[in-house]
C-alpha cells in the first residue's frame, strides 16, 4: 500500500509582499515570509530579512532547525560556534541545528537578507514573539545563551 502524498501547490511572491498573516517585526528585524511552510508541506520556509542598525538577536541554538543566510545587501555581523566574521552581499552562512549563533547588524544601514528554515515549524516562534507571547522558546525547540553581539 503507498502512502497518500501531498500535492503542493506553486507559489509566487511579488517584491512588497507577504505570506504571513500580519507583520513581522522584532527588535528592528523586519521579516516577510516569501515562501511559508504551509507551502511546502513543513520541508521549509524562506524568509526576507531587514535588519535596521545595531538589530539582531541573542546569542541561541535551535534544536530542531537548520537556518541558512544570504546576504543581499549591506554586511552582517555573525558569530556561530565561537567563530566571529563578516558577511557581506553575496555571502552564504549556514548555521546547523545544535550550534550557538548570533548576528548583528553593526553598521548605520539596513541590511538585506535570504533566510532559509528547515524545517520550517519555526517560523511559528517569529509569529509568536510579534504577537507579544515571549515565554514559549522551549516549545520551538530554541535556546538563548546570551546578549545579542553589541552588548557582548
């Protein structure tokens, strides 16, 4: 017996728009779902990412996610397992599930980035904190172990 599958459906995003159900901003990060993982049957989720200066968030591990940048415009600030670095246009950072990570937008600009989520349950936790539910970290998987880079 094969098991039933789902048919996904294709999805198109036009520059300005949102698949998420209201706005998402957090600390000076600006995020607009482009792909949702309802769109893609929970594989994963694709983000557009502003950072206004000095925004990013505290130092954290996922235990269920692997998150991947691009960075599109600008430079951003990264650290991930130790190692501090940054990443400008046309950079890619992965940062693997289980791995302590942060960045940090340390320039008078806004930056532009792709994030991709996999699996995509976390984009959940944004959802969560734009609404002002703050006390659920555990529940997706997430872990914070310190201040964001500029008050380290």
């Amino acid at each position: 017996m094969q098991a039933a599958s789902t048919v996904l459906e294709p999805v198109v995003v036009k520059s300005g728009e949102d698949r998420a159900p209201f706005p998402l901003s957090l600390g000076g990060q600006h995020i607009t779902s482009k792909v949702r993982g309802t769109d893609t049957g929970g594989a994963f989720s694709i983000l557009h990412l502003v950072a206004e200066p000095m925004s990013g968030p505290p130092m954290h591990m996922h235990t269920q996610e692997d998150e991947w940048f691009y960075i599109l415009k600008g430079e951003m600030t990264f650290e991930v397992e130790g190692k501090r670095f940054t990443a400008g246009p046309g950079t890619s950072v992965f940062a693997p599930r289980n791995i302590p990570h942060t960045w940090q937008n340390c320039t008078d600009e806004p930056v532009e980035a792709i994030g991709l989520i996999t699996p995509a349950k976390f984009e959940d936790f944004f959802a969560d904190r734009a609404s002002g539910r703050m006390d659920t970290p555990a529940e997706f998987g997430v872990e914070f172990m310190g201040p964001p880079l500029a008050r380290l």
